[in-house]
C-alpha cells in the first residue's frame, strides 16, 4: 500500500472503528483474499467490533498496493458505498495537501522521507535474525524501554520466553505490530535509536531487503 493511502487510513481510523462493522465483512475479506489466514484469526479473536477494526487497519497496510482498493470494493459490494466515499474524499485532500505544500513537517516525513529507508522491511524473517544477535539481558531490557515498553511487560517476556532471542522476538513483533499504521520512516527511526541504547546499532542493516535477480 503507498503512503497516501496509508495516511488515509490513519487519518480516519477512528470514524472506521467507530462505523464500520467487521462480523458481516468477514466473507468478502476471506473470499477476496484481502488478510492471510492467520491475520484473519487474530481479527477474529478479538471480543468487541471496535477492537476487530483496529486489527483490520493495522494489517491492511501491508497487504500489497492493491489492499487500499479491495477495501473500498468490499466496502461497496456491501453497501458500504458511503465508507468508500469517505476514504476517497479524505485521499484527495491529502493530496491537495501534498500538492500545494501545506503538509506538517509528520506528513512531510511520511510520504517524502520514506525513500531513506525503502531498502528496508520488518519481515518476521529479519526481525528474528537482530532478536538472534542481542545476546545478553541488559541488551533487551536496554532496546525494550527504548521502544516504550514498561518494566512489568518486560519481566512478563522473560518469564514466559526461556531463551533471550526467544525473548527480544517476542518484544520485537509486539512493538512492530503496535506501530503498524506509523510510517515506515518513523518506525525505523525508533528501532534504529533503541538498537542504539541496546548497544547494537548495526543490527538495523539485517532488515535489508534482498536484491532478487
């Protein structure tokens, strides 16, 4: 999904979550391939409609170029037409927005900057592969707090996990997933400063996409 589509979602991620119901939408996400079967039983999982959404936006971003407009179909296959209405009218005023300059500095970074690290990807590969090299507790404790977590979520992993790369992947996928509709840039900014505390700023480069030949 680009990045004006992806702003779009963000910008009016509250109205969806207030809105949109995602029970009778469930068909049409799975017939038109529009979630993996595990994204789908997450979003299932969840208890209420509002939390179901929140889980629709977060996954909807990284579902390829195309998610932002097999949303909008879905959406008026079901007589959702006014939702796609709603996302179209906000698109084309951030693209106004974009066009005659009057984006914050946060909307600048996103859909400008966004170049400087588009030769990097959080695959599940990538982050297992710097969970892997923080070695030590103090690494993980350091690189946790970086990315925001509290003292208790942190005890919480090393309980659970009995291995420290088992441990930095679990923090690593709860951070990821939890900052999913921030843009790439951002993103990648923080874990770049929390892999810096942790001593091992290096590790970054392991998020590397692979030139396919």
């Amino acid at each position: 999904m680009d990045d004006i589509d992806a702003k779009t979602l963000r910008e009016l991620s509250s109205w969806l979550t207030e809105k949109v119901g995602v029970e009778e939408h469930m068909p049409a996400f799975t017939s038109k391939n529009l979630f993996n079967t595990q994204q789908l039983q997450v979003i299932e999982a969840e208890r209420t409609q509002f939390e179901k959404m929140k889980k629709v936006l977060e996954f909807l971003p990284r579902r390829g170029p195309k998610a932002f407009d097999k949303f909008c179909a879905i959406m008026n296959e079901s007589d959702y037409d006014w939702v796609t209405e709603e996302l179209k009218d906000k698109k084309a005023e951030i693209m106004g927005r974009k066009n005659e300059g009057d984006l914050e500095d946060d909307d600048n970074e996103e859909l400008v900057e966004n170049g400087k690290y588009a030769a990097y990807k959080m695959t599940e590969k990538g982050i297992f592969n710097i969970a892997k090299e923080l070695g030590t507790e103090e690494e993980i404790t350091a690189l946790a707090k970086a990315l925001g977590f509290k003292q208790n979520k942190i005890n919480g992993v090393f309980e659970n996990k009995k291995s420290n790369a088992l441990r930095a992947n679990k923090l690593l996928v709860d951070w990821k997933n939890s900052v999913a509709l921030k843009p790439q840039s951002v993103n990648m900014e923080k874990l770049k400063e929390a892999l810096k505390e942790a001593g091992q700023p290096d590790l970054l480069e392991l998020l590397k996409k692979e030139d396919k030949k």
